[in-house]
C-alpha cells in the first residue's frame, strides 16, 4: 500500500509528517519516492516565484484543458435544483470570499464536474499572498450548521483538486472553506481563507 498524497505533499513542504515507519516506506519504495520527487518539484517552483508576484485568475480555456486531461464532462450552465439531482452529471462551480479581515485581499475560485467513471472531482485555484508556514486545507461545511464539515484534503501550494465521495450530500455541505492550519491539526483551525457557496447544476 502506497503512501497517502496528503503525507507526500507535507513531506515535500519539509514538515516531520508521518510515522518513521511511513517515511522508511517512502524512501525505498520508488512509486513514493517518484510521487513525492514530482510534490518538491512544485515546491520548489513555489518558493521561487517573486515574493510580490502578482497571481492571476486562469482563465477559460486552462479550466477546459484541465477538464479534457483528466477525462472530466464540461459544466453547464443550467440553473441548479434543489431536489432530484441527476448525480451521474453533476456539475457546480464556487466563487470563493474572505470572510476575515487580515484575508481581505484573498479569492478563489472551483470547479465540480463528473468524470467518465462517475466520480466527482472538485479543483480549486486560491488567490491568496500565503504565509510561508502552515498548511491550506480545503472542507465542505454543512449549509444550516457550520459545526458540520467533511474534509476534502490539504491544497499543493494554491491549488487542489479532490475526489468528493457519493456519500457526501452536497445539497446539504455546500459551503466550500479553505482554512490556514498548524501542521498536524485534524480540526479546523478557526482561520478561515476564503469560503464561498457551491452552485450545483446536472
């Protein structure tokens, strides 16, 4: 069984993550070595980039190109239901806010779409001037409870991409929140980034 993505890519980022029984895996089994080699090369992209660069929306056709790499079906522009949802071609999209000060600069923006296979994948681009400690993790917090939230996983710099299981009602957990956490948190932190509702649509 190979190591999972969220510890490669804490391990990339130079946290002490994982047991040193995950991280003797990693070193002599040469998919996870491979996977986590391909993780600081991003990094080290990352921490390259000018400090006052200035991060741009991607546009239309990047989305597309995107889409098309991993087999997804493109979103339409259909208005959502609140009942019957065809989940076999279920689409949405989030413009994502601040909803703190010290974030007031801070966006984002994500994609639901249905693959060929049925799964449902979720991106997410993050506009943000990020520290250059902690980590970003991205959650589906319940609609009327925000106390309720399911975990979708840890952003690769500023962007994620997840695979969001069927048994998760997005009727109900449509509020997608990127928060800042302290290495080795399971809760949110409390320090929310930006967050922003998930327009469904099939």
């Amino acid at each position: 069984m190979h190591a999972d993505p969220d510890l490669l890519a804490l391990l990339a980022l130079g946290e002490p993550a994982g047991t040193p029984e995950e991280r003797l895996h990693v070193e002599a089994c040469a998919v996870c070595a491979h996977e986590l080699a391909d993780f600081a090369r991003v990094v080290d992209q990352g921490r390259r980039a000018p400090l006052d660069a200035t991060l741009t929306t991607p546009g239309e056709q990047v989305w597309l190109s995107i889409r098309s790499d991993l087999g997804l079906t493109a979103p339409t522009q259909e208005p959502a239901t609140e009942d019957g949802q065809d989940e076999d071609d279920l689409t949405g999209h989030a413009h994502l806010a601040p909803v703190e000060a010290v974030w007031a600069d801070a966006t984002g923006d994500a994609e639901l779409a249905t693959d060929e296979r049925g799964r449902r994948i979720l991106q997410v681009a993050l506009h943000a001037e990020l520290p250059t400690s902690g980590i970003r993790q991205a959650w589906l917090v319940h609609r009327h409870d925000p106390t309720r939230r399911q975990t979708l996983g840890i952003l690769d710099g500023s962007h994620g991409l997840w695979t969001v299981d069927h048994s998760i009602d997005l009727a109900e957990f449509g509020i997608l929140d990127i928060s800042q956490q302290s290495p080795g948190e399971t809760e949110h932190s409390g320090q929310t980034i930006v967050q922003g509702e998930l327009t469904l649509a099939s």
